[in-house]
C-alpha cells in the first residue's frame, strides 16, 4: 500500500509520536483581543491545559518511558514557565509554534519571519537550544513558510498532510523533512466545542476518539507508516480521554515492534537514510502555486453550501 515504507530502526513495523500543541490561552487572545481577559470561563477552559493536564501527560510518559515531542507557542512558555520545566525534566523535545499561535498564512512574509524569529529566541533562552521543528498554527502554513525554515535551519517541519511517510519539501535553494499527521488524528474534530472559538462539534466519547486513532495506528503498523497525532492538553489531558489515552499506549505496546519517538529523532533517523541513500523519500516543491488558478480568472464561483 506505501511504495516506499522507511526502514525503521530495530525492525521497527512503525514510528508513532504523540504530539501535544500547549497552545493553552494564546488562542483566545489572539482571536479576541479587546476582550479575551472578560471571557473568563474559556480562560480557565484553555489554562487547564499547562496548569492541570501537563502534569498528568508527563507522568503517563514516564511511566511509559516515553520521550515526545511538544509544540509550544512561545508566548506560552513564557506564560507558564513551569510546564517548560516539566517538558525538559522529562527530555521531550519542545518544538516551534509560532509566537502567539499566529497564523503565518494570514501575515506578510517578512512578519511571519519577525514572528518565527522572535519565538525562536524564546525556545533559545528556555532550552539552550534553537528549535529543529515547527509546526504551523491551526496548520496554516504559508506560501513561504518553507522558506522561512530552509533559511532558518530547520530540521523538520510538522503540519501537512500530504503522505503516510516522511517526505521532503524542497523550495529551489534547500530541504526540509515533512513529517505528516491527519486531522483525523487531531483532537479538535473529536472534542472541541467553544462559541469563542468558533468551533462547535459534536463531542465524542472518548473510546470513539480511541477507535479512530487506533485503526490508524493498526494501519500504519500494518504497511509501515508513520503515526503522529496532534493533541492539546486542554482536550486531551481531561481524565476520561487522558484514560483512553494509555489503552491505546497499551494497544501500541501489545502490538510490539513501535518505535516510540520524538519527531527531531524521526527526522535525524529520516536525515541520515536519505544521507546514506538507503532510502528515498517522495519530493514536493513548494509552493503548489504562486496565486489562484488562471482557468477561473477573477470569477468567484457559487460555493454549493
Ligand atoms: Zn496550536
């Protein structure tokens, strides 16, 4: 079913990263900011996330001697300095989201670098560290968000959806390795509700969630793919589904030969095959297009509702 499945290390049949985006408050200030320090119950909602399920998330990690990957937008840990502290202790990666969780397709080139560069400092100054990967906000990567990252030095970027394996965006003058995820694999779809976010679903049960993460875990497993759900503590750290959550470590485990990583170390794996030509990954030039497609010229078509 994949045409090129990676061999991972030890015989692995799959790679699996939980990650988990610590957006926390900075959604509602950026989405409302007159009037995000009124709303206080969806403060508390989003805050819940570092001050309450981080601690939990960790634990289960080192029960499970787990090491993962955490996108933190650096006004976030600045925010809540202490979840940095529980994200390092543990030897997780913390990798870039953006300042305030701006979203890079909404700003003009040079303010989505003065933005990158500046939560880049940030993660430097907590870390020690200049960030390998980056994950754009609410996956809104840019027309130039990868050549923001090739200049930069990134390793790995963490926001398309466009395979079932490791593969490389190339913009003309450098490389960086795209690990895939799935927003059936996002919390979102399955849990979120807010009127201040804009974003109303229909709550699942938890072992629903489950169902659908695990029958893309088993998938993977089955034809050697990489697994990344993209989680935030605020959803995914409330108990019933944190719960959930180590049945499917369980599941995983059961299942044998998973190879449990943070994604810097699944880029460096993907890095020194491609290095070493044991395996070729599938390229995409970006960007897919320079500006909407000519065949409709300046006509908006009806969109069907
Ligand atoms: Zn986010």
């Amino acid at each position: 079913m994949i045409s090129n499945p990676v061999p991972w290390p030890n015989g692995a049949r799959c790679a699996v990263a939980f990650t988990f985006d610590l957006d926390a408050d900075s959604i509602l200030h950026l989405r409302h900011h007159a009037s995000a320090d009124t709303r206080v119950a969806a403060l508390s909602m989003l805050r819940y996330g570092p001050q309450v399920a981080m601690p939990r998330i960790v634990e289960i990690y080192r029960r499970f001697e787990m090491r993962q990957t955490f996108f933190l937008p650096a006004w976030c840990m600045e925010r809540y300095p202490v979840a940095v502290e529980q994200i390092l202790a543990g030897n997780h990666e913390v990798a870039h989201h953006g300042y305030l969780h701006e979203e890079p397709n909404t700003l003009a080139p040079d303010e989505e670098l003065y933005w990158l560069n500046r939560a880049t400092e940030v993660i430097v100054a907590a870390t020690g560290e200049r960030p390998r990967g980056f994950r754009a906000p609410a996956y809104q990567f840019s027309r130039t968000t990868l050549d923001h990252l090739v200049a930069e030095g990134f390793a790995y970027d963490a926001s398309l959806m466009g395979d079932d394996v490791p593969y490389l965006l190339e913009n003309g003058h450098g490389t960086v390795i795209e690990l895939p995820s799935h927003i059936g694999l996002d919390d979102w779809p399955h849990f979120m509700t807010s009127r201040e976010l804009d974003y109303r679903t229909t709550i699942k049960p938890p072992e629903q969630a489950l169902a659908v993460y695990r029958a893309e875990f088993d998938a993977m497993w089955e034809h050697g793919g990489l697994w990344i759900a993209v989680w935030h503590p605020f959803l995914s750290g409330r108990l019933s589904r944190l719960t959930a959550m180590v049945e499917l470590i369980e599941h995983m485990r059961d299942k044998g030969n998973v190879w449990f990583a943070r994604l810097d170390e699944i880029a460096a794996h993907v890095a020194s095959l491609v290095e070493t030509r044991q395996w070729a990954p599938r390229i995409d030039r970006l960007p897919y297009y320079t500006g909407p497609i000519p065949e409709l010229g300046e006509v908006e078509p009806a969109r069907p509702d």
